[in-house]
C-alpha cells in the first residue's frame, strides 16, 4: 500500500496541497506548537512530581492536528492517549488542561479522572479509559446513533498501532463497516507499544490494509506531514457524512519520547532510530513549507511560541 505524502521532509511539496488559507495554516501550526510546548511544560511538572503522570505527542503533532482540523466542531472524538493537543485545538484551554493534569480547583473534571483523561462535552471530546481500545467501540455505537438520528455527525475514534491487536478494534471496525456507522477510525501508528515494535504487532503489512476485510476504505499517509492527513481525513470525514460508512486511516509517525512518564524508551530501542525520526521532524517540515510561502519566519514563529507559553500558567505553590 502506497503512503500519502504531499510534503517531503524538507517541507518542499510532492503533491497537491490542500486549498487552506493562510489563517488556517497558521493554526494549524499553532496547534502543532502547542503540543510541543505542552510536552515540555507538563513532563517537567511530572518530574517535579506536581502531577502524577504525563504521556507525550512529540513527533506526533501532525497525526494530532491535521486529523483534528479535518472534522467539523459538531463532530465528537473519542480519543486515546495523545490526543490532548486536538481538545485544545477546539478550544479548550492550556489553563484548565494543565489543571486537568494537577486535579486542582480549577480543573473542570474536579478531580475525578486520572491526569491527561481530560474531556469537553462542550468541545465534544469524550474522556479516554486507560484500557487500551474501548473508546473504538465507544466511537462505533455513538456514530451509530448518529445515523439513527438523522443528522451529519461524524465521530472520531483514534487509536495507536497496539490497539489494533484488541478485541475492540475489530468489532467496531466490524460493526461501523456493518451498519455504515457515519465513523472514521486513526491509527497513529508510531512504531511503539510500549516496548513492543510494530514488528511484532502485526503479520499484515500494516494497519491500513486490515480495512480490506471489513469491506470500507482504509489507507496510509505519513503522518509526520500535516497536509497529508488533513487531506485524508478531510475526504474520510466527508464520506461518512454521506452515508458511505467509515474509514480506517493509518497515519506513520513515530513516539520520540517514552510510551508515558513512567517509561524509559533507552531499554528497548537504539538511539539510531530516534534519530532517524528526528530528522523527520513534523513541525520543522510545515514550517520549511510556511516559510517557503512568506508565510512564516523566525520572528513569527518565536511570537507565537511566546504566546503559547503565556497561556499555561506556572505551577502551583508547594506549602
């Protein structure tokens, strides 16, 4: 199976990009800012023990935002572990996720989920179980509701490539695939389940080509490229809004930081791979592309990192 690529590592373009105007492009690339700024801030209060835990979406921004941006704020998401920066895409502000993650006065939930389990019902993002897959199936009933009501919604369930081998990956695919349940399924497949290589997650040549058995599009894109999967989740969106079913989109990146807080990835991997990955980087790669468009510069960009910054507040006190 063939990957979708429109913008190569250098940023410069192998494809048709997407018609997006400059302020969305420009958000895009806040958004993909922001989960690298989020990363530093809350995995440095996680070290301070401010917080109990913290998974990170480094190198993972474009997979998050891209699919993301492709859905319409009417539209739910199921998310998984790494999905935090798409809620604050919508909207939901850096204070209170970074109050989520402490459990204080602020936080909306009050404290009663664990950290990183934010949810929005106002942003229409459900919070994730730690139980690896049940927010598929989760995704598959509620996009079932959807089309019993009649109306145009399309809900998103994200997954990472060690959710494929659950029991609940295959009977939402099946019962979306089934029904023509208005869902679109995404695999970030960063290579990593914890410390089990996608080598030995799966004998198929990947996780897109599993769709070929539930009878419903499936296919991969380079997930370290933004336009690529704003593309391709923008037309899986679109299909099911038409009454044509769901999608599976397996979108390749890679974890560049340990499956959580509490995970040292220097055991199980070489050095040499994370580095390669590096040299991918999603966010270098849209802004090679921005600046190639007079769209972005370094006085922009440090702006907008500025910004950012500002919007998380500092830590609490210690008494």
């Amino acid at each position: 199976m063939e990957t979708r690529t429109i913008l190569r590592p250098d940023g410069s373009q192998a494809g048709e990009a997407p018609d997006l105007s400059e302020e969305t492009l420009r958000r895009l690339f806040r958004g993909m800012l922001a989960i690298r700024v989020m990363d530093r801030r809350l995995l440095n209060l996680q070290r301070q023990g401010r917080i109990g835990f913290y998974g990170t979406a480094t190198g993972e921004e474009a997979a998050v935002i891209g699919s993301a941006a492709a859905l319409r704020e009417t539209d739910w998401i199921f998310p998984a572990l790494r999905q935090g920066g798409a809620l604050v895409y919508r909207g939901f502000s850096l204070a209170k996720y970074v109050a989520q993650c402490i459990g204080n006065s602020l936080d909306p939930l009050k404290g009663r989920q664990m950290p990183c389990h934010a949810s929005s019902r106002e942003h229409r993002t459900v919070g994730w179980s730690s139980v690896i897959g049940t927010q598929l199936s989760q995704a598959a009933g509620a996009a079932m509701a959807a089309r019993i009501r009649g109306d145009d919604t399309v809900v998103a369930g994200y997954l990472g490539d060690g959710a494929s081998s659950t029991p609940e990956f295959h009977v939402a695919l099946n019962f979306a695939a089934v029904y023509r349940a208005p869902a679109v399924f995404f695999c970030q497949n960063n290579q990593w389940a914890i410390s089990v290589p996608f080598s030995r997650q799966t004998a198929s040549g990947g996780i897109a080509e599993k769709a070929v058995a539930y009878g419903i599009p499936g296919e991969r894109v380079d997930g370290n490229d933004v336009l690529a999967v704003y593309a391709a989740a923008t037309e899986a969106a679109e299909r099911a809004r038409a009454g044509e079913g769901p999608t599976l989109l397996e979108f390749l990146t890679y974890r560049r930081r340990g499956h959580s807080s509490s995970d040292d990835p220097t055991r199980y991997r070489e050095e040499a791979e994370v580095e390669e990955w590096e040299a991918k980087d999603p966010i270098e790669r849209f802004a090679r592309y921005l600046t190639s468009r007079g769209i972005l510069d370094d006085g922009s960009r440090s702006e907008a990192e500025a910004g950012i910054e500002e919007e998380v507040p500092p830590p609490p006190k210690r008494r």
